[in-house]
C-alpha cells in the first residue's frame, strides 16, 4: 500500500509543478541557479575527484534519476555514457529530455527507462558507476537496491549515494522535546510510543513520499550487510550527508 502511495504521488504533475527540478516553459535557468541542486553537484564533483574516478566514456547508471538535471551535468562534464531509471513517467518521457535539452548535454549518450530501481533490465557487470542521488531514503528495501547496484556494477565499479538526511544536533533535540512533551500529555502517543525515543519514533516516514529516515547507524548496517565498503561525506547541503562505496 505505502509503495502504491509513493508511486502515485510521484506519478502526479500537480504537485511535482511545485518541486524545484521540474521544468517550468521549456526553460531550465531555474534549475541552473537552484542552489541546492549545484550543491549536489558539487558534492559528486568532490567524491569523484579525492577518489580519483574516471568516468570518460564509462558507463553511468542512476537509480532514481527524475528529470536527469544532475545526470546533465555529469554528462557533459564527465563525456560519460548515462543511463536513467526512475518510475515516474512524466520525468522520464517529458521532463527528463527538456533538461537534457536545456543542459546541452548529449542525447545520444543517454538512455532513458520507466521501471522499477530494484529489479532493472540493465545487463550484469555492465556499469562503472551507479549514482543514488537522494533515491536511497525512497526505498523500502535498500538492501535489495544496493543488490541490484551490486549486480549490474563491474567487478571494479563503485556507487555514490548522495543527498541523503542526516538531521544535526538541534534538530533532534527539537524532536526529543517534542516526544516527552507528548508522551506526557497524550495518552494516545503514550500507548503507542515508549518513553525512550527511537530514531523511527523522532523522524517516522512518511507513506506519501516514500521517505524512510534512516540514521548513520542504519546505513552502516545496510552497507555492512551488503558486503559494501564505503566512505563518509558530509553534503555542502544542510543536514545531508553522501557515501562512495565499494564491494568488499
């Protein structure tokens, strides 16, 4: 049902209207000047250079990809081979080739599919680099989207996982105070909550958007699980932190 919810709201052009990547009359300036989005790109810029990754014509996978403005850059910057997956049609079949479009980017470097992240037609050990940007939090089987990454990765390639919530200090004590000031007067939360918080309890998902707010803790224990070796970096975005990963 949750994944049912999630699929219909991103599917839904109303809203994504309002969202900061969507293309407003063919024209991508918007995008461009977003500061959060050049942070993103930034972020990648940053991984790729201290790890020495060369992507002149390898072969780039992003799961999740929307309308492919960071995809774009990569592209052009990189003269990489791209591939976009992402189950929103509008993004892929509209949004995604006015933003190639507008980057400039080359449209006979990109390849373009509607489907499922977690079970793709993309060939085994094909892929030099798989690109999360923030496409991990959406999933509600991480272990099985870093499988699939796993799968279709040569032996040698890696995985970015940008843009993912890390909410800081303040944000937490402003969500523990929340919690016992509601522990102590609702009897309803109180029965459905212990008196400890948890970090589901603090940032629970949320079933429309398909968020799950993982901690540090949980992506240490997924990556673990998944045989990945990986880093840690802090975003150029506020509360938000990236991971370059490999298979251990």
């Amino acid at each position: 049902m949750k994944k049912a919810f999630s699929l219909e709201y991103w599917n839904n052009k109303k809203i994504e209207k309002n969202k900061i990547f969507y293309v407003k009359n063919n024209n991508i300036n918007a995008l461009k000047t977003n500061p959060k989005l050049f942070n993103y790109f930034s972020d990648f810029e940053t991984i790729v250079k201290i790890n020495n990754c060369i992507l002149k014509n390898r072969n780039v996978t992003s799961f999740g990809c929307g309308s492919c403005w960071l995809e774009a850059q990569i592209q052009i910057k990189y003269d990489a081979w791209i591939t976009g997956y992402d189950f929103s049609k509008h993004r892929i079949n509209r949004l995604a080739k006015l933003t190639i479009k507008g980057y400039k980017a080359d449209p006979k470097r990109f390849k373009l599919l509607v489907g499922d992240m977690h079970n793709t037609t993309i060939r085994s050990a094909s892929q030099d680099l798989v690109v999360m940007c923030q496409s991990l939090h959406h999933s509600t089987n991480p272990r099985s989207l870093i499988a699939e990454a796993l799968r279709i990765l040569k032996p040698t390639g890696r995985i970015i996982v940008l843009g993912e919530p890390s909410p800081g200090l303040q944000e937490h004590f402003r969500k523990i105070l929340v919690h016992f000031i509601k522990f102590i007067l609702i009897n309803s939360y109180r029965s459905r909550h212990g008196f400890f918080p948890t970090h589901s309890t603090l940032f629970p998902p949320c079933a429309q958007k398909g968020d799950i707010h993982y901690s540090k803790s949980d992506y240490y224990f997924m990556f673990n699980l998944s045989g990945l070796e990986f880093k840690l970096y802090k975003s150029k975005n506020y509360n938000k932190i990236s991971f370059w990963c490999w298979k251990k």
